[in-house]
C-alpha cells in the first residue's frame, strides 16, 4: 500500500494541474505534450472506427503509435534525412 501512495504522490509530482472549468482539470504529465491539427469529419469517424477495432481506448495512442509505426517505416526503407530519432521506433 504504502509504494501505491508512493507512486501517486511521485506522479503527482511529476505534473501540473490546470483549470479548465468549475468543475474541469487536466493534468498535465512532464514529457508529454498535446498537439493539434485539422482532420474532415468523415476521416476522423475512419480513424475513430479503425482504432477502435484494434482495441484502442482513445484516438491519441492509436494516433501516436500510427504515427511511431510510419517513422519507423520511414528509417527502415531509407526514405528519411538522417535526423530521425530511434528512440520510439
């Protein structure tokens, strides 16, 4: 019990609450950021039913590991600039 308070108290730590509305907060975790881009409605429902199908919770990790996969796709087949980090991929 004591390490799972422990390990709340370190994430609380490790990220800023922030206010959205009265009843609304976000925390936002170190390391992590949150982008934004434009999508037509109809490719958003594809996406929305293809990650879902995959067994995804959320857009965003199916979004962020699509995006991993092509990065890796990208380094594997040479069709990059040497810039490309490894590190996910």
């Amino acid at each position: 019990m004591f390490m799972y308070l422990y390990h709340i108290l370190f994430m609380i730590h490790m990220t800023t609450l922030k206010k959205v509305d009265d009843q609304t907060f976000e925390l936002e975790i170190t390391g992590t950021v949150t982008i934004s881009f434009k999508l037509e409605d109809e490719f958003i429902k594809e996406v929305d039913n293809v990650a879902r199908n995959l067994g995804y919770t959320n857009r965003s990790d199916f979004i962020r590991d699509a995006i991993i996969y092509y990065l890796g796709y990208l380094k594997r087949n040479g069709n990059h600039n040497n810039n490309l980090n490894t590190e996910y991929y």
